[in-house]
C-alpha cells in the first residue's frame, strides 16, 4: 500500500510541474520585448540541484519547471565535436579525468557525470546536438564559453533549426563582434557582457544602442552602488534588455541566491532595478516568488 501511494505522489508531482511548461513562441515574444514587465529566469547550468550540470536531465527539469531559458557551456573535443562542459577538464564533473580538447566524443561518452554532490550518477557528457533536439520549441538556450568556437556552434544550431531559440555572447565591442561574427547577427541573438565598474561601459553600451541594439546586455555587478545601474531603465527603454546573475554576490553587490534562500525578498532588488533577465542558481525558489508578485506566467 505504502509503495502505491509514493508512485501516486510522484505521478501527481510529475502532472504539476509539466502544467509549468511554457510555450517557445510566448518565450521569444516576451524576450524581445524589454519594455514589459515580465522577468525571464535563466537555469544556470540546469537545475543541477536535482540533476548534473549541463546534462540533457538538468534541461529536461528546467523544461518541465517552466524555466524560460537554460544556460549551458561548449567545449570542444579532440575529434571536433561541440559538448557541454563548463570546465576545459572532465575531472570535477565526471568520473574520468582529462582535458576535453584531448578526448574523443567516442571517449567521452564512456563517463559519467556526477552531481552537485559528487556522485557519479548514470547520466553521459551530451553534444550540443543532443542538447538542442531536447530544447527544440521547449525553451530558449544560452550559450557560454561558445564565442571563439560559434561558428561550429552555428552549424550545429543551422542543422537542428534552432537558431530562434539561442543567445550567444562574449565581452566584445560593437565593431569586434560585426567583424568576428556579422554574417550571423540577423540570424542568432547576441548579447554583449559588461563587466562593472568599467569607466568605458557606459561608451560601450550606448554604442550598441545608437546602432544596432542587442537583445540584452549581461552586466557584472560587484556592488550595487554603482552608477549605471541607475541606467539600467534607459537602456530597457532603447530596446535591450538587462541581464544580472544571482548565483554569487561578486555578480549583484550581495544581492545572491543564497540570501534568498533565506528570505526571497532579496529578489526585490532586481525588480527595483530594472532588471528583467535573472541567471540563476535556485531557477524554483525564483520562479515561485516572481509568480507571487505577478512577473512571470
């Protein structure tokens, strides 16, 4: 009886976080409107509290949780294939050892990733393949540590059609970027990082502005006394949108996850600031509460 009872619980808990699954086309409308008022709420790595990071697991929790977009990382292999692994070595997050450039796809697969904690779990390294034929039309996708490798990126997105559904980004001027990657930028999203203070940022951005707005910019936020966080509005109103991370308080003057762990008020200071995209490390505990004050579906 006891066992029945579980499976019906997990059954039920399974139905609701399904319900939370959004709609691809209502995600893209919403991430090109940076006037409005909904804020998007990126998984860092995945929900790799319940699943490895950059696991096809950890974007399949996300999908089902109603995450709008999930952050994951591109290495590339000895043999050219594009996978997801934050680190340059599989030593941290896997039960092998060795630097990705160096191994094989064939080679790779034969690991195992392990968890927050970690333990080796059954889950294998995926390809951005793989990767992205499991978000296709369920959420958009943030690609990290892609910029000198995004033309192979590209490809990939190009062959699985899902470039619709992709930022890539990179601390680049204006002009580097039109220069590096132009032929793709009416194709791809983009999004300059911005890391303060930087007595040139505010140069920078608006550079991107008075000519081709980008969907957003990613800022860097060590202290929340810095100027052009008073600017962040401006710049919404132009037509980007703001993106800060919550995972550590070097990225948001304090402003952190594990704060809000504690009391998810902390959240507030985004909202107060104009920022409408939050990079996250607990993707539940933000969603639950910008759903209590009206600023997400």
């Amino acid at each position: 009886m006891k066992k029945k009872v579980t499976i019906y619980i997990a059954l039920t808990f399974s139905f609701i976080v399904q319900s939370q699954q959004q709609n691809i086309n209502d995600l893209i409308k919403n991430l090109e409107n940076p006037r409005n008022k909904e804020i998007i709420v990126v998984a860092h790595r995945g929900d790799w509290r319940h699943a490895p990071e950059n696991s096809l697991q950890a974007i399949q929790n996300c999908i089902l949780m109603g995450v709008d977009m999930v952050e994951i990382d591109i290495q590339k292999t000895k043999d050219g294939h594009l996978v997801l692994m934050h680190d340059k070595t599989i030593d941290r997050t896997t039960n092998g050892k060795g630097r990705v450039s160096e191994l094989t796809l064939e080679k790779l697969k034969q690991f195992k990733l392990k968890d927050g904690l970690g333990k080796t779990t059954m889950h294998k390294i995926p390809t951005l393949e793989e990767a992205m034929l499991l978000a296709k039309d369920k959420i958009l996708i943030n690609l990290d540590k892609s910029y000198t490798i995004f033309d192979e990126c590209f490809n990939v997105l190009e062959k699985t059609n899902t470039l619709h559904q992709v930022i890539f980004k990179g601390e680049k001027t204006r002009k580097q970027v039109e220069k590096d990657y132009g032929k793709y930028l009416d194709k791809v999203y983009f999004m300059p990082m911005v890391k303060l203070p930087n007595k040139k940022a505010k140069a920078i951005v608006d550079d991107y502005l008075e000519n081709t707005p980008p969907i957003a910019f990613a800022f860097g936020v060590p202290q929340d006394t810095i100027q052009l966080i008073n600017y962040f509005d401006e710049i919404r109103k132009k037509g980007s949108s703001v993106w800060v991370n919550s995972l550590w308080k070097r990225h948001n003057g304090g402003h952190d996850d594990e704060k809000a762990a504690l009391d998810p008020t902390v959240y507030d200071w985004y909202i107060d600031n104009s920022i409408d995209i939050i990079q996250t490390d607990r993707p539940q505990l933000l969603l639950d509460y910008l759903r209590s004050k009206g600023l997400h579906q």
